[in-house]
C-alpha cells in the first residue's frame, strides 16, 4: 500500500481541496474568474466594439464624448458615405483581389513543400529544412531592396512586374513559417494510411490529393488564416510594388485619404475594412481546436 508520502501531487495547487470547498473562498475564486474574463474581454474587444460604434457616430461626439454611447444619435449615414465618396468598395476589391491571390500561391508553396518534405522525404530534406528554417532568422526588411530590384526585372519573365498584383502575390508564397508549419503537421499524419495507399496504387500525386490534404484541414485553415491576415494588413510592401492608387488595398490607401475626409467617415472606412479578418477568424475558428482532420484516417 503506498504511503501519504508516496501519492500523486499533480492535483495540489494553491490552495487545498478543503479550502475550496468552503464557500467564502469558492465565492472568492468566483469573482476573481469573472473580473479576470471581463478585463481579457475589455482588453481584447474593446477597441473593435469601440471603433464600431465610432463608425456611426458623429464627429463631434466622438471628439467630445469618445465613450458615451450615441449621445447625438446614430448616424448610419457614415458607412454609405465611406463606401461612395472615398471609394471603399473600388479599394475593397483590391483587397480582396490581394488577399486570395496571397493566400492561393501560399497555399499552394506550403503545402507541395511541406508534402515533399514531410512525406516524401527525398535524400537532402534534411539539408533543405534547415535552409527554409535558417530563412526564419533574417529580417524581412533586409530582403525589401533586393526583393524589389527583382520585381522590376524577372529573371524568367523579363518584364517588370511593377504594378500588378504578381507583385504581391508570388513574394507571398515565400513563407517558411507556412512550410514548416505543413511539414510539421503532415510528419504527425499516421504512416500506416501513406503505406497502405502505395500498397493499392496510389502514385506520390493521388496521394497528395486524395489522401494527404483531405487529413490536413485544421492545418489548412490555419495557414489560410494567417496568410489572409498577413495580406489584408500588410502596408509597407504593397505599398513600394503599387504606386498606382487604383491598385492600392485599403491598408495603403486609407492612411493617404485620411487628411481628406472626416473623422466619423474615416472611423467608418477603418470598420468597413475591419469586416473581413473577424469574419474569416470566426469561420475558421474551430479548425484550431477541431482534430476532425485525422478522424477516420486509421482504423482500429
């Protein structure tokens, strides 16, 4: 029989079971949870709630009560005049025109890359992980000049790529956080489902497709997640390889209208423009908790 000093620690805490079982302490850890939730929620969804409001209020109750709620009324006006006179929706679609592109093209690199990394596992993959991994470490903004010089003269395509989205979208397929993120996921896949397809014919193409991606959906999410939030916010690059405003995204275009509107309108674009990254993280929430990917992969 083991002795007191011989069980298990790994439920002691703070405080002793008995102690919780009282209800002045059970009460006390109660409201210390619920101030503890309300400031992660203050702190987490105040400024969004509070840029939603300011999209329908008017300037000068913003400017003289940022925090009371609609003391002259709501002006739903704001959001029609954003969308009309500073031309969100032309912006809007570059954005978005941006975006999937962005996330097309790095889909596509880390998910072939991290397959033939991960699974295919050819002779020097040691050698080229450890060189996407050292990538990780050198300042994205030591590579602005050299990777800007190739964008006005292609090696391949010998025209500059200056003001398309090509510009964009392929120096956003160089992600080796994506890469690795893909290598990792597909090395935990079970083996045993790679070698049974072999085993009934599967070629290194069908295995990929049919086998490997529909197992990888959380990953899928997660990357697409990031990459869609990387595009929709990135302001410095898009900014040098589209000097046409036509072109721009609202992360570029909107800081050079600001001095041209006022500020309810603009509060009203920045919303507007905020619409797409919430709803995409509440899409895909649940592919970074959800393991459904590998359900059914392997049969017991």
């Amino acid at each position: 029989m083991a002795t007191a000093a011989e069980k298990p620690t790994a439920d002691r805490g703070l405080l002793a079971p008995t102690d919780r079982k009282r209800p002045s302490v059970r009460w006390s850890i109660r409201i210390l949870h619920g101030l503890l939730l309300a400031a992660l929620a203050v702190a987490g969804l105040g400024p969004m709630l509070w840029l939603a409001k300011a999209a329908v209020t008017p300037t000068q109750d913003t400017l003289r009560h940022p925090m009371s709620l609609w003391p002259g009324g709501i002006d739903l006006a704001n959001l029609t005049e954003a969308w009309t006179r500073v031309e969100i929706d032309k912006y809007f679609l570059n954005t978005i025109a941006l975006a999937a592109g962005s996330w097309a093209v790095q889909l596509l690199v880390a998910a072939t890359g991290g397959y033939a990394l991960a699974v295919l596992r050819p002779r020097i993959g040691r050698y080229v992980s450890g060189a996407v991994l050292a990538t990780l470490f050198v300042p994205s903004v030591v590579l602005l000049v050299p990777l800007y010089l190739t964008i006005l003269d292609p090696p391949v395509v010998g025209t500059s790529m200056l003001n398309t989205f090509w510009a964009v979208w392929l120096p956003a397929g160089a992600n080796a956080f994506n890469v690795l993120l893909m290598q990792r996921f597909f090395a935990n896949l079970p083996r045993e489902v790679f070698e049974a397809a072999r085993v009934d014919g599967a070629g290194p193409y069908r295995l990929f497709w049919s086998i490997v991606l529909p197992m990888s959906r959380p990953v899928i999410g997660v990357v697409s997640v990031f990459a869609v939030i990387a595009s929709w916010k990135d302001f410095l690059w898009p900014m040098l390889v589209l000097p046409d405003p036509a072109l721009q995204p609202l992360s570029v275009r909107l800081p050079a209208l600001q001095q041209f509107v006022e500020l309810d309108v603009f509060l009203a674009a920045l919303a507007i423009s905020s619409l797409i990254p919430i709803g995409l993280f509440l899409v895909f929430q649940r592919l970074f908790l959800s393991s459904a990917g590998l359900g059914g992969a392997v049969k017991g």
